[in-house]
C-alpha cells in the first residue's frame, strides 16, 4: 500500500517489550509524516489489528515468546487484501530467519541498533511500496546469490535450526510434516555444504557463520 506525501504514513508497532514500544514511538512520533496508530504486544494480535484497517506499515519484531512468530504473522498480513507492508526490526539476523521473513512477504529487515535516521528511512521506503535492507542484511543475501550451491536452502536452515535446539530426527519429522527419511537426507546435505560430519559439528559451524541463531 503506497502513501501520498501529503498523508501521514500510519503505523503499528508489533512487539513484545514494551520498553522497545515506547521507545520506538518515542523516535517515530518525532519524524514529520508518520503516525504511530496503534501497538500490539503479540504476534496474534499484530494480525487482528492489520486486518481491521488503517495501516501503511507495520514494524514486526520476530520474537514474541511462546505465540506466534513474527515471520508467521507477516505471512498472515500480507496474506490480507489491501495489506500493510511489514518492515521487520528485530536483533536476529541469521540467514534462517531473513530467509523466513522474505518469503513471508516482508517489506524489509532492519536491525534494531539501526540509527534512527535509517529507520525512519525504511519505513518511508516500505510504505513507498520499495524494499528496505539493512546493509548487513543485503550483503548476506548478495553471498548467497554468488555461492548458491554452497548456500543452505530455507528448509536445510529449518532443519538445522531445530538440531541446534535439540530435536531429535523424529521430532523434527513430526514439527515439519516430514518423513525422518527426508530429515536425514537434509542433514547429509547439510554436512556437505558445511564440510562437517555430525549435528555438533554443524550447529557449531551455522552459529559461527551466523546460519542459524542459538
């Protein structure tokens, strides 16, 4: 959904500190033009709140608890006729988690120690109906685009992810409607590519290159 210039670029805050909420509206409120309408504590209510209208652009942390994650609410807002754009803001920035969010329709990622000058930029971007990348972020997706057959793909990154937290074959079978035939042959391709013979080794090499988050 693009915004005239003469329109106040409307928005919602979805996250689950609300230090961070006030914090964020502090700077936004601040930025002629934007309009902090509404804040929403959970993802689940991130999407009630989309849904009812009303929003350019809604700021999606990833992380909400036990509920929702951000990457499955950004899916469910842009899933919406006439949709916000999301522009995710969060301290992750894994290839597993960016992955998620741009398939799930995201606008853009920033980091949350971006200034406030690039924040304020992105969310004018985004409501542009542009993409908006923290440097960080675009460099990570520029590597994978050079060295695709050495890149993980977002359902070896899912796997991974859930070995790093301790799921067994089984478990992750069961968690992404798998057979454990198809685990482990993810996880022979993940070996591979990362040059490691076990889940150890391969969870600690992710970490290290900032694949997947612990």
């Amino acid at each position: 959904m693009t915004t005239p210039a003469t329109t106040p670029i409307r928005l919602l805050l979805a996250d689950d500190h609300p230090v961070v909420r006030a914090g964020l509206r502090a700077v936004l409120d601040a930025e002629p033009g934007f309009r902090v309408v509404a804040e929403a504590a959970t993802a689940e209510q991130a999407v009630a709140l989309a849904a009812t209208g009303g929003f350019n652009v809604v700021l999606m942390d990833l992380q909400f608890g036990a509920g929702m994650h951000g990457s499955q609410a950004t899916a469910a807002i842009t899933a919406q006729p006439c949709a916000p754009r999301v522009l995710i803001l969060t301290t992750y920035d894994s290839d597993a988690d960016i992955l998620a969010a741009v398939e799930a329709g995201a606008a853009g990622y920033l980091l949350k120690d971006a200034p406030p000058e690039e924040l304020a930029a992105a969310v004018r971007t985004a409501a542009a109906g542009r993409s908006a990348l923290a440097p960080a972020v675009a460099h990570r997706l520029m590597d994978r685009m050079r060295t695709p057959a050495e890149a993980l793909t977002k359902r070896e990154l899912e796997v991974l992810q859930l070995v790093g937290e301790g799921l067994s074959n089984l478990q992750i079978s069961k968690r992404l409607f798998l057979s454990q035939a198809t685990v482990k042959s993810h996880l022979v391709h993940i070996y591979a590519k990362l040059g490691v013979d076990s889940r150890t080794s391969a969870v600690a090499a992710a970490t290290a290159r900032r694949l997947i988050r612990r």
